[in-house]
DNA sequence: TATTGTTATACTCTATAACTATA
DNA sequence: TATAGTTATAGAGTATAACAATA
C-alpha cells in the first residue's frame, strides 16, 4: 500500500467512525425532537470560553447570518438565550439556559459512552489520543487548534 | 485525565480533524461550483462495488427521497447519469460521468495531500490506520463496516 | 473603517407521506 | 408482501447582499 492509498484509508476510516457517531447522534436528536445539526451546535456551543454568534460561525465553519437563524431555532426551543455582551455592545454572548445544559449533557454522555472508541482499551486510547493531536497541531497554526479544540481545565463542562 | 475525559477528548479531535478536511474540501467545492454536501456525495459514490440510488441514502444516512434530490442535482450538473440494473428492474445505478470522474479524482487528490494525516510519518500513519480499524470494527458488525469502509482491491478508483 | 449581528432572499438539504413499478 | 425509486410538501440549513449599531 503506497502512501496516496494510506491516506485515502486513513480517510475512510475518519468516513465511518463519523458515521457511527452520527449514527449515535441522530437517534438521540431524534429523542429529543431536534435535528443533527441542532444537537452538533448544542455540543459545540458548551466547548470553550464565551460563546458569541461570530464565534459559533466560526466553529461551524458557516456564515454569521446562518449562525443567526441557528440561535433563533434554539432560541425558540427554550435551549440559548442572548445576552448582551458587559464591554462590547455589538456582541451577543450565547448561553445555554438550564434545559439546554442538561440536554448537551446527555449528548455528550450518550455520545462518548456508545463512541467507537470506547472500544480501545485505556492504552490505545492514549496512543490515538497522541497521534491525532500530532495531526491536529501540524496543519493548523496552535492558535486556531486551540479554539477548537483545547478546553481550560476549569472550564471544562 | 480519567476515561470520560480522555474519550470527550478523542471526540474533540475528531471534530478538529473533521473541520480541517471540511475547510479543504468546502475550498474546493466552491471552485466546483458544488456544495460541500455535493463534493461528499461525489468522493462516496465512488467507493465500493455498484451504487444505487438505495446504497448512496444509506452511506449518507439519509432518508431515499433525500438520495433522489441529490442524485437530481448531480445529474443537472452532469456529474452522474442513471442507468438501468441489468437484471433487477426496480433499480437504478448511479454511474458517474467522465466529468463526474475527473472531479471526484480532484477532490480525492486535494483532500488527501492536505489532511492533517500528510503531516504524519510512514510508521505514525499505520500505527493510527491500525487503532482506527480496531475501533471501527469492535463497534459495527464487520458487514456493515465492510460496506462503508472495506473497498475490494480491483476496485478501488 | 472594520466588526458584530440581523434581515430578506433564494437556493440546497432533509424527512414524511403517498405513490408506482417490480420482485 | 416487501423493496427501489419517485413526487409533493414543509421545514431546516445555507450563503449572498444589504443594512444598523458599535468599536
């Protein structure tokens, strides 16, 4: 297997790990009367400092106006609520109200319990855990890979 | 870091990772003049054995009307053509054109030399194809997999 | 001037229900 | 009866362009 096949394996892997946790995802959204992409954006508002509209477009890789009508359906759900940001007036800081946190709780405890991974014993996790974040951190400057993915210790959850 | 954290951790990664190949991919769509769901449909259709309109829905997790409305599109665009079974009536197989083809190869092309995975060395690569493949398979039943994953050796591009 | 967020608009994406044709 | 695919419909997701408020 040369290495332009290695990579197209390696990406068919991430195709179907993706798979199954959406999988896991869908079924839950379903529960709870949401779609997939509500439940992703209710995982991904928790994860991070202070979430704002422009921050969650980013995160979601979609316009600020898409972002927008994303908040006004969970806003709607009873799930976020705006408030206005204490020092700068145009920003909006997107909450999760307590029926929200409780939800993202159970998506996230759902998901991570039925995950693929949770197949690999301790061992390997660790040693994935290590190889993904050394492709992580080689294509994205740190600063951008932080965003997404580090978590300060004390704001974790 | 115990066991939940560590697995919340690898969904992390698997979101990074995700987001990373999505930005090159949704870079290349938009040259394309395609969406990024239809550049996904594109490098799936072209894995595996003989894709019918039923096998797409199914390796995109969507319903059969949502594969016939994508399939519409792709067939506007004259990236695939429907073609009828040769022994089953009821089935439609969804072949893709010569532009079809040339497109579904750029997108392959592009999205692996740019994966986060490019960055890691021979050995790295195996060892995280392995790991992989072992969390694929404890969870899924190996046919399922297999349909989503495993591509046979003579029919692979 | 640049940034945050919203609105209006026009697509694409999506599932549900009802249907046809075939097995 | 069951399966493959389509159509009609309604709502969610999406980007573009234009805009107001604030920095």
């Amino acid at each position: 297997m040369d290495d332009q096949q290695l990579n197209e394996q390696l990406h068919d892997c991430l195709f179907a790990i993706r798979a199954q946790v959406h999988a896991e995802l869908k079924e839950l959204a379903r529960e709870a009367g949401l779609t997939d992409t509500q439940t992703d954006a209710l995982w991904r508002l928790s994860r991070g400092p202070e979430m704002t509209a422009r921050r969650l477009a980013d995160r979601l890789q979609c316009d600020a106006s898409t972002a927008t009508s994303m908040i006004d359906r969970l806003e709607r759900r009873g799930l976020v609520r705006r408030v206005p940001h204490p020092t700068d007036r145009r920003v909006k800081v997107i909450q999760l109200t307590p029926e929200g946190c409780a939800l993202r709780d159970r998506v996230i405890q759902h998901t991570t319990e039925r995950s693929p991974f949770a197949r690999l014993d301790h061992e390997s996790r660790l040693r994935l855990h290590e190889l993904l974040r050394q492709a992580i951190d080689g294509t994205h400057s740190a600063d951008e890979a932080a965003d997404v993915v580090a978590i300060p210790e004390g704001e974790r959850r």
